[in-house]
C-alpha cells in the first residue's frame, strides 16, 4: 500500500484533537468565570437602575407613592436580580433596601 502524502494519519488526528481538548479545558474555568462576573454585573447594573428610576420619580413628583410602588412591584415581577424590598426618599436622600439586607443610599445633588 502507497501512503498519500497530503492525508492525516488517524494518529495525528487524534493527537491534534487532544491538543484541543486540553487547551479547552485550561480556558474553560476562566471563560465561566468571566460569563459569571458580567452576570452580576448586570444584575448590579439592573439594581442601580430601579433605583435611579425610583430616586427620580421620588424627586419630580410630590405624591409619588403610587408611581413608586408600581415600580417595585413591576421590577419584582420582573425576576430580574435581587427583589426590592423597601425604598424610602426624603428631601435630600434615598434609600431602597433589595433582597439579602443590602442596602443602597444616595443623597441627592443639585446642579
């Protein structure tokens, strides 16, 4: 039998394959690690953001109340991150209080 010589043994196939599958494995940890920190980031992202959406209802409005509860319970309906539990806003400074104890303040500044 004549061996062509542009063809791949079925040796250094599979040796290239296993090169592949160890380089893969290597990277595999840190690319999960990578899609789990942009996951919290998001949901860091999505918290800030009902929060802002609330402070500013809160500061616009005098009466806001019923606007502020229909955020928190559309954001809760939602899934997205961790429930709102409490917000609660003064003259100066908000506060909204999420799923786990953690607690976010802002005070507000003028331009």
């Amino acid at each position: 039998m004549r061996r062509s010589e542009g063809a791949f043994t079925l040796l250094e196939a599979l040796t290239a394959l296993s090169l592949l599958g160890f380089v893969l494995a290597l990277f595999l940890p840190s690319y999960l690690s990578l899609i789990e920190s942009q996951q919290r980031e998001a949901e860091a992202t999505q918290e800030w953001r009902i929060f802002y959406e609330l402070a500013r209802v809160s500061f616009a409005e005098d009466d806001s109340s019923l606007r502020e509860e229909a955020l928190i319970r559309n954001y809760n309906a939602s899934g997205q991150g961790r429930r709102v539990e409490a917000f609660a806003c003064e003259a100066e400074l908000c506060q909204i209080w999420l799923e786990g104890g953690e607690a976010y303040t802002v005070a507000r500044e003028d331009s």
